[in-house]
C-alpha cells in the first residue's frame, strides 16, 4: 500500500471514530510504528487532524478539504437515504445540476434508471459514474482540475454554468448554521455551487446530519436561498423552527412530504 492510500485510510478511520491510536495502526497496516507517527505528522501539518501521546484525533473545525476518496467513504449510509430521496424526486426529461460532492455521486447513482435526463456537473466523478448511461445529454463545465478533489474548477467552469438554468440543482455544503447559513472549506467550491443555486428553478441542499451547526470557511448562500433541504435523520426542534422561518422544506426518512415539491 502507497503512502497516500494509508493516511487516506487513517483519514477515513478519524473520520468515523474521531481518534486513532499509533499501535492499533500499526498493527492494521503491518508497517512500524515510526511509520504510522510520520503519517499523523503529515496528517496534523494539512490539518486533519491534532497529535496526541501515542496517537492523534480528528481535527473538528478543520476547514482543510478532505480527498474525494476520503469523503465518499464517510457517512455512506446516510449519503445513500438522502440520494434516494432525491432520486424519488428526479422525473423523466428533467435537467439538473450536480455539485461535486461525495452525495452526488451517490444521486447520481440512483436516477440512472430515469430517461432522457440532462446533467450539469463539474464533478469527474460523476461523469464516471454516468458514462455507460444512454440517451441522456452529460454536460461537464471544464475548468481546472481541483487536486484530490477529482473536480473542475475556476472561472471557465463558472462561466459555464453561468449560460444555462435547469430545473433542479443539487449542491451540498460543508456547514449549516442559522445565521452563517450554507459554508464549505473552499472558496472556488463555494462560488461554483452558488452558481448552481442562482442557474436552477429548484434549488436542493443536500446535507447529511453531521453538518448541521457547523460552520465552514466561506459562504455559500443563506438558508432561504435553497428551495429544499434533504438530510438523512430527522432535525431537531430548533433546526424546525429554523426552516419554518426561512421558508425552506426539509426533507428527511420516513418522513410524508407533498409531490408539488418535486
């Protein structure tokens, strides 16, 4: 196993257990301990993470953006529920815009059974994802390749976006915060999916539950600029009380939600 791929594990493991200890990796990956130390050295230094005696934790207000491979391994069962609530409101013939997000490929995984669909994306991943799929219209915004993020970005792939609107765009965020509203780690990420939301009837915020109170790096939009919140468990009073006021729909498992919203 390469360098990369163990800290992208380790990355996943924080991820998941919010700590690690140096044995128990080195035990894992059958490398030394001195090893798995350099790891967590370079893991502190891009900022994923705090060292501690005789391992390290995860970093919490971390603004550094996680490797793609990272972010598709995480929460991968509430990314799956709310794909598959949007999947449920993706019709035949409808024209969408797909974020870069790790969640996105998980939608765009459970509509490939809908026909004649139009999808905007600066997402590598997705087109991937997309490309055995016929009789759709794939649109990718070109731009320069973001590292690690197997995304476009910059302003060819803004002006791009910025010449068509379609009916449902579907962003994700790194933060939701009820003053701050939606924040992600990355500048150029933030401005593309602001773009997103500005080209789209519909505008779809796709957000698992651990972002909420949380607040990233810069702004994307407020919480009344999105038409729809969809997240994976059922938000707290508080978080009611938020949406009700900001006339935002959120939509979550097990939940009945109106047809007139699709």
């Amino acid at each position: 196993m390469l360098a990369i791929e163990r800290r992208n594990k380790i990355l996943e493991k924080l991820q998941t257990d919010k700590k690690v200890v140096v044995s128990e990796l080195s035990h894992d990956f059958d490398v030394s301990e001195e090893t798995i130390r350099r790891d967590l050295e370079k893991l502190e230094k891009d900022g994923y993470a705090t060292k501690t005696y005789g391992g390290a934790v995860i970093k919490e207000n971390s603004n550094a953006e996680l490797p793609f491979v990272v972010r598709k391994n995480t929460n991968v069962a509430g990314k799956q529920q709310i794909a598959k609530l949007i999947g449920s409101m993706i019709r035949d013939g409808d024209q969408i815009m797909l974020d870069a997000s790790s969640t996105a490929v998980f939608v765009a995984q459970n509509i490939k059974n809908k026909k004649n669909i139009t999808v905007i994306t600066n997402s590598v991943e997705v087109l991937i994802e997309l490309a055995d799929v016929s009789g759709w219209k794939i649109l990718s915004t070109g731009g320069t390749m973001r590292e690690g993020s197997l995304a476009f970005v910059g302003h060819q792939a803004e002006k791009m976006l910025s010449t068509f609107h379609v009916g449902k765009a579907i962003v994700s965020c790194k933060g939701l915060d009820p003053v701050r509203g939606l924040t992600d780690a990355s500048e150029s990420f933030a401005q593309l999916k602001k773009t997103m939301i500005d080209s789209a009837s519909k505008k779809i915020l796709a957000v698992d539950s651990s972002k909420f109170d949380k607040i990233s790096f810069t702004e994307i939009g407020k919480i009344h600029d999105v038409t729809m919140i969809v997240t994976d468990k059922e938000p707290s009073e508080k978080w009611k009380q938020v949406f009700n006021a900001e006339g935002v729909v959120c939509v979550y498992p097990g939940m009945t939600w109106k047809t007139e919203l699709q």
